[in-house]
C-alpha cells in the first residue's frame, strides 16, 4: 500500500512510496483512509522525525476490518479518528476507542477537520469550568483550534475576545466571537479563561489580562519565540492565576467520545468546519506551503486517493 513518508532527498522532503500493510492488534479497527488533514504540529515533526517516519494524525475512512476483540465500529462503517502518526496513508490500524462514526450527512473531508483541532479545542476550554457568563480571550482565533474553541466557548455561554488579523473579523464575529482584536494589548480583560498558542510576546501580555484566579492554557508556540516568566508578573493584579500546559496526547481517555461529540454539533449545524482547502495528496507540497505561508484560515485537507 501507498503512504507519504519523510524523504529527505525530495523537494517537499516527503514521497509516496510504497510500505507494509498495518497489522492490527485486537483492539484495532483496519481503517481504508478517504481523507485526512494537515496540523501547524506537522510542520515542526516533518523538521526531525527521521526517514520513511509517516507523519498525519486526522482520519477519516471506512473500516474494513472489524477489531478481533469485537468493539467498534463494523465492516463498512464510515469513521473519523485521532492516530498518533501515519494517517497519511491508504491503511492504517486504529484503536477503537480512538474511532468515532460517522453521521451520513457530513462529509470525510469535512470529518477530517476535527480531530487533532476539534479535540484540542474541546479540552482546552474544559481547563476553564463552567463558561457560562465568563469572559474568554482566544489567541491565534483565525487558526484551526482557534476557530472551534470560538465556536465551542460561545455555545457554553462564555463571552469570547478573539485576537486575529483584521481581515478575519468579521468572519470570526460570526462564529460568535463578542469582539475580535487586532492584537493582544487590545483585548481589555480581565478574563477568566486565556487559550494561549502563540507564545512569546502573546503570552507575556495574556499574563497580564489573566482575571486572579483564572487559567491561561498554554497549548502551542505559533511564533516559535519564548516569554520570560516570573512571579512579579502576577503580583498584584493576578493573583491565584494558573499557566496550565496542555497536550492532546496526554489529555486523557475518551478521544473516540469527543470526536463524536463534535462530529454530533457538525451534523446539527452548530459547528463549522472551515475547509479552506483541499488537495490529492499528490499534491501535498501545495498543501504544505499554505500552512507555511499562513495563507488560509481554517483547515487543509488532503484526500487519499489509489
Ligand atoms: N498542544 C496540543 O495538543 C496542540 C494541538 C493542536 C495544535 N497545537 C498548536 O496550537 C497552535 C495552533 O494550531 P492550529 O492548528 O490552530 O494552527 P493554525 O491553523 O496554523 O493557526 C495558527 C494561528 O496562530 C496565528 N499566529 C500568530 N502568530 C503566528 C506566527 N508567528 N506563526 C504562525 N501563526 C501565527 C495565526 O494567525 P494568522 O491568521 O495571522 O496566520 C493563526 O490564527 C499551533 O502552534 C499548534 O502546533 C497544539
């Protein structure tokens, strides 16, 4: 079978070659892979992990081999799931409680979209508690995560800031941002919950918009810079305040139960999946420019097609 895997003499420095079939273990669903998407994460990994490693972590497909031990989904089921690594590819073995089905009515690319950004913005907000009534500032707004943690913060009732290029205000105001800000110094605060993935300066002036006792969740360095931090940063003003740091892999169980939660809103029409755009995976150096270049807001996808 066919995969994308790192290949350090190619332009892109990925091929599609070919790779051993997946050999699933009992608790392992064979997924045929109809389209999967590409994470601002990949980026870094493409950087160090070593030749023939097969990045991708979005999926979206239909099992064609049931897990031996009997759970999950059938022969023939549509699924989205969360791997690890080597989604991008025509096959691959995935745990079932990793699987979510999915609705007839949304689409594999659109499923696509949810896995790594959808559950990483549902389990960041949740650092926050009850939202309902509380002020919420999300960095990097325009950006994959950010677009679904807007989305997921106003349905729990929070009043979301969003920070992001102008350009994409009133896009973001309709996903329910309150205000959207060209920039953090611009956001008034305090607020009570900061989703943070920017870094450097970014995260320097969430301190100080943080409400005392609220929580900034550290999930990514976008700008790749660093913040010095101390502890005179949050005395006075911000006292009680938290930096919590968040990683999808270690956020706990029930990552088949969150996709489907979402993939549930997609189906009703209450979460918008930004596909900005989507591409064979022979064309992936396109696909990858377009993250590099900061070009799109939303989510690139990348249909697998034999
Ligand atoms: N910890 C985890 O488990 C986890 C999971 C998912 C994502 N992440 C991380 O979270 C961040 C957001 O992910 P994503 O998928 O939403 O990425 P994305 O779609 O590429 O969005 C990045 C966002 O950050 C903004 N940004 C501001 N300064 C930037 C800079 N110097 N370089 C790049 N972007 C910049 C972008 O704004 P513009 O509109 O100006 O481009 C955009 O809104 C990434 O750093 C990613 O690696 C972490």
């Amino acid at each position: 079978m066919l995969a994308l895997v790192i290949s350090p003499e190619s332009a892109t420095g990925l091929r599609l070659a070919d790779v051993a079939e997946p050999q699933p273990a009992s608790n392992e669903a064979l997924v045929s892979v109809h389209a999967t998407s590409l994470n601002r994460g990949e980026l870094r990994l493409l950087a160090i992990r070593p030749k023939g490693w097969i990045p991708g972590q979005d999926i979206a497909g239909i099992v064609e081999r049931r897990a031996a031990d009997g759970s999950g989904p059938t022969v023939g089921a549509r699924v989205v799931a969360l791997v690890d690594e080597a989604g991008w590819t025509e096959r691959i073995a995935v745990p079932t409680d990793r699987l979510a089905a999915l609705p007839d009515d949304v689409s594999f690319v659109s499923a696509a979209t949810l896995p790594v950004a959808g559950t990483t913005a549902l389990r960041t907000l949740r650092h926050g508690g009850d939202l309902a009534g509380q002020q919420v500032l999300i960095t990097g707004a325009s950006g994959a995560v950010g677009r679904f943690q807007i989305q997921l913060a106003r349905h729990q009732g929070g009043f979301v800031t969003a920070v992001a290029a102008a350009r994409h205000a009133e896009d973001l105001r309709g996903l329910g941002a309150r205000q959207v800000v060209e920039a953090i110094d611009l956001a008034e605060g305090p607020f009570s919950l900061i989703t943070e993935s920017v870094g450097g300066q970014s995260l320097a002036c969430a301190i100080e918009r943080v409400a005392p006792g609220g929580t900034i969740v550290m999930f990514g360095s976008s700008s790749g810079e660093l913040t010095p931090v101390g502890f005179r940063q949050f005395v006075p003003d911000h006292e009680g305040a938290r930096l919590q740091t968040f990683a999808y892999y270690t956020s706990g169980p029930g990552i088949g139960e969150d996709i489907a939660s979402l993939l549930a809103l997609v189906a009703a029409g209450r979460l918008e999946t930004r596909v900005a755009l989507t591409v064979p995976w022979t064309d992936i150096a396109q696909a990858l420019d377009a993250l590099r270049q900061r070009s799109f807001s939303g989510k690139a996808v990348l249909t697998i097609t034999g």
